[in-house]
C-alpha cells in the first residue's frame, strides 16, 4: 500500500492562495522531485481544473516558461492524475481519472494500488481525507509570508488534534522552509 502524502504551498500565516507563494524555479524543482517520488496526483475538482486550464499548455510549448516550470509541466502531463468531484464527471486532460466511488473507498482503493504514493495538492480535500484518517505524511512548504488573508489550512476545522512527527526541515535558498511531518498513529 503506498502513502498518501499532502502537500502545499502556504504562508506562515496559513494562508494557502496559490498566489501568494514564491512561485521561482526552486519551489517548483522541490515540487518536481515530489512528483517524481509518487505514482499519482490527487485533486479535488477546483484544484484539477485550475491546473489543466495551465499546465497543458506549458508542457505543449505554447507557453513562455523557465526550464524548470517546463520539466514540472511535461512531466505532469504523463502523471496520473485523480480527481475527486460530485459535480463533473468528464476528466479530458491526459491520464485523468475520475474517483467516483465514495471519498473513503475512491481514495484507499488508489492508495492500495500506488504502492509509489499519492500526491494531495488540495487544501479542501486535504481536510475531508484528514478527517477520514487517510493521509499519512505531509510535506510542506511554508513560506517567509504573511498574507493576512484566507483561504487558509483547514480552516473547516477537524474532529481532534493530529499528532505528528518531524522528519526533516529543509530551508531553501529563497527563505521558503520545507517541512516534512509523518503521522503518529
């Protein structure tokens, strides 16, 4: 069974508006190392679909990008890619893939056949699966800013306190800390 690892990009004032990050070719190296290390993406709906309304053009080269914003976006269009949404069911993008089931059964079904892991890049999902107990490493990257404004990490709140542990800190060269945790169960 692989993992289901959550990550995201936020402030340190939780803040995770995607426009709100350092967005330079460090962060998306770390971002494509990530990629690399799993067997699939998992998204929800909003999430899926403000990434194909980018990235494909990038990989097919009809977008102006530094290298490594074009090795992340080339290597994303091969990845598999799993969306979790009740209100779309057509997935077009390359080597996407609707989970239809019920959110507990869609998303252990994938874990059990990923044995690489599961990549969590959404900030909504992250929190209906946290409360479902189905993530079990988070890696984040917060960054040296504070937004002063949401949405922010779950801010719907959980049913108890998640204890984890620290694996590694990894300060980048632009400020951003990279911080692994691992679920203590």
């Amino acid at each position: 069974m692989g993992r289901l690892t959550f990550t995201i990009n936020l402030t340190l004032d939780g803040c995770v508006d995607h426009q709100e990050g350092i967005a330079d070719d460090e962060t998306h190296a770390f971002f494509t190392r990530l990629m690399d290390e799993s067997g699939a993406m998992l998204w929800g709906r909003v999430t899926y679909e403000m990434m194909e309304s980018y990235w494909p053009a990038v990989a097919r080269g009809n977008v102006e990008a530094p290298p490594a914003i074009r090795e992340w976006a080339v290597k994303l269009e091969v990845k598999p890619k799993y969306v979790v949404s009740s209100t779309r069911r057509d997935f077009l993008w390359t080597n996407s893939h609707h989970i239809a089931e019920d959110l507990r059964t869609g998303v252990q079904t994938l874990k059990d056949a990923t044995p690489a892991g599961v990549l969590l890049c959404s900030g909504k999902l992250a929190t209906e699966l946290d409360r479902l107990d189905l993530i079990d490493e988070y890696k984040l990257l917060v960054h040296p800013r504070i937004a002063g404004h949401g949405p922010t990490l779950y801010q719907g709140g959980l049913p108890s306190t998640r204890r984890l542990e620290l694996v590694s800190a990894t300060q980048l060269r632009n400020g951003v800390v990279a911080m692994h945790y691992r679920r203590e169960r």
